[in-house]
C-alpha cells in the first residue's frame, strides 16, 4: 500500500501517530490530575477528620477503591466498624474536603449536623464549620445546638441568626435574631 500510495500514505501515518501521542498524553494527564486531586481529597479529609474527632487512635481517612472513606488507626490499620456518630463526623470530612478542592467554592449548608454526636463531637464540629467553607448555613434545633454555644464558640463568626416562627399548621415566619 505505501509503494501504491507514495508519500501520501507516510503523511497519514504522520498524522495517526500524532494523534495516538495526543490521546496518550491526554489520558496519561487526566490520570495525573484525579490522583493529585484523590490524594488532596485525602489529605484535607484526614486534617478536617481529626480536628473533628474525639478519639485520639484514629490517625486520619484513607479513599478506598470504591471512593468510600476508611478510618484509619495510628498503628495503620482500617477501623471496621464505626458509630452512626462516626460516620457523621466522617461524612462531614469529604464535605469540608470536597469544598476546599472545588475549582468554585461556594456555600455550604447543613441541615440537622448534629443529630448523631455527641458533646465532645458537636462541639468540635462547630469549632471546624468556619474553617470549612466562607459560609456555612445551619439548620437546627434548639435541643442539637442551643444558641448561646453557638454564640460562644463561633463569636464574630457568627454573622446572623434566623428562627422559625410557627404562627400556624399552614403558616411559618423567618424572624432576625
């Protein structure tokens, strides 16, 4: 065929192989790119995770094979089973993680983020959110955060407050605080 078609066949194999480099290359930058951003995922989940938990054995989070999240002991080792608690305080981790590795960062909001923890969780949960994104919108109960905790712990950070104010079964206010 190259005899029969001169140097117009070896101008498209030219081509072919300038495209096949192009599309490895391409490839080869787009597994680069999901392992960085895997592993700052990574990271930024495990440092978010540990300002969050109480239990001073657990060294971080690890992104298994399925995207999940594992909890890692400080010997190394996967922790197996975890708490509903734990699982909260996890889940919170991929969403403060996810949002400091976002190309466009915008607000986050939560609704019941402490219904599963306990005091020592909540409260360090609370101390974490500003750190978590510019703005951090809470919709909770009085009984899963009484305001003057809010207060206290978030201080300046604290820009507004909202309540709901039932006037009747089909009628609901927002008043400032």
């Amino acid at each position: 065929m190259e005899k029969i078609a001169g140097s117009g066949m070896s101008n498209e194999q030219r081509r072919r192989d300038i495209a096949r480099d192009l599309y490895e290359l391409f490839c080869s930058a787009v597994d680069t790119y999901r392992d960085d951003l895997r592993q700052r995922v990574e990271d930024d989940a495990s440092e978010f995770f540990r300002k969050m938990t109480t239990e001073p054995d657990y060294a971080g989070l690890r992104i298994n094979d399925t995207y999940g999240l594992t909890i890692m002991h400080k010997d190394g080792s996967p922790i197996p089973v975890r708490s509903a608690g734990a699982e909260h305080v996890v889940a919170m981790s991929l969403v403060a993680a996810l949002q400091n590795n976002a190309p466009l960062r915008g607000p986050i909001f939560i609704d019941s983020p402490f219904g599963r923890l306990d005091a020592g969780h909540r409260q360090k949960m609370l101390a974490t959110l500003p750190e978590m994104a510019d703005q951090v919108v809470l919709l909770v109960y009085e009984d899963e955060l009484p305001p003057q905790n809010a207060r206290q712990t978030l201080k300046q950070k604290l820009t507004a407050e909202w309540k709901f104010v039932r006037k009747s079964a089909r009628h609901t206010i927002l008043e400032s605080q």
